[in-house]
C-alpha cells in the first residue's frame, strides 16, 4: 500500500507531479516568459536583448514611412502576406501599379514646360 507522499519546499507543499516536466514543458514555459518579458519591454521602450530587434525594426519601418509612404505600404503588405497566404502579395501588386498611374495623369495635362 502506497501513502500520500508529498514535496515540502521553503513552507510550500507540492504533489510529486511536478517533478514530471519534460524538457519540452519547461521550453515552452521559458518561451512564454521571453514572450512576455519582451511586450513588456516593447510597451514601455525599454531596451532589452530579447525586444532590441523589435525596436530596432519599428524604428525602420516609421523612417521608412516618413522617407518614402509607397515603399512602407509594401513593407507593410509582406508580412500581411506571410499571414494571408499567396492572394495578399498580389493585392498589395495591384495597389501599387494602382497608386502610380494616378502620379503620372497629374504629369500628363497637356502643358509642358517648354510650350
């Protein structure tokens, strides 16, 4: 006949169950912390190892958009693309060939300068 045995740790009492985690619980347990760590870190911009990469590609992204608006709705649309399989590289093709012809009719009025 086996007894109730139990873990008694620092006042705490614990089932020996937790003594079954795989190395594969405790990864996903330390994901879930970087995870959170670094929304963390990116919601009060505080530079950390784990949120310098984010920072550092939201800050290209806002210079992108301030230097060139086209060229950010591009690298907006690749990762829409990544999520939204092959029709969103398409969408985001024919939003750009739609967006250039509207710069060159403002070209083409009839009047040059040379006239």
């Amino acid at each position: 006949m086996r007894s109730n045995q139990m873990v008694y740790d620092n006042g705490s009492v614990f089932s020996p169950e937790v003594f079954n985690l795989t190395e594969d619980d405790l990864m996903i347990k330390f994901a879930s912390g970087v995870s959170n760590v670094t929304a963390l870190a990116l919601a009060i911009s505080y530079p950390t190892i784990a949120a310098a990469p984010h920072m550092f590609l939201n800050a290209y992204k806002n210079m992108l958009a301030i230097a060139d608006p086209s060229k950010f709705s591009v690298a907006v649309a690749a990762p829409a693309a990544a999520a939204g399989g092959a029709a969103a590289p398409a969408a985001a093709a024919e939003e750009a060939k739609k967006e250039e012809p509207a710069e060159e009719s403002d070209d083409d009025t009839g009047f040059s300068l040379f006239d």
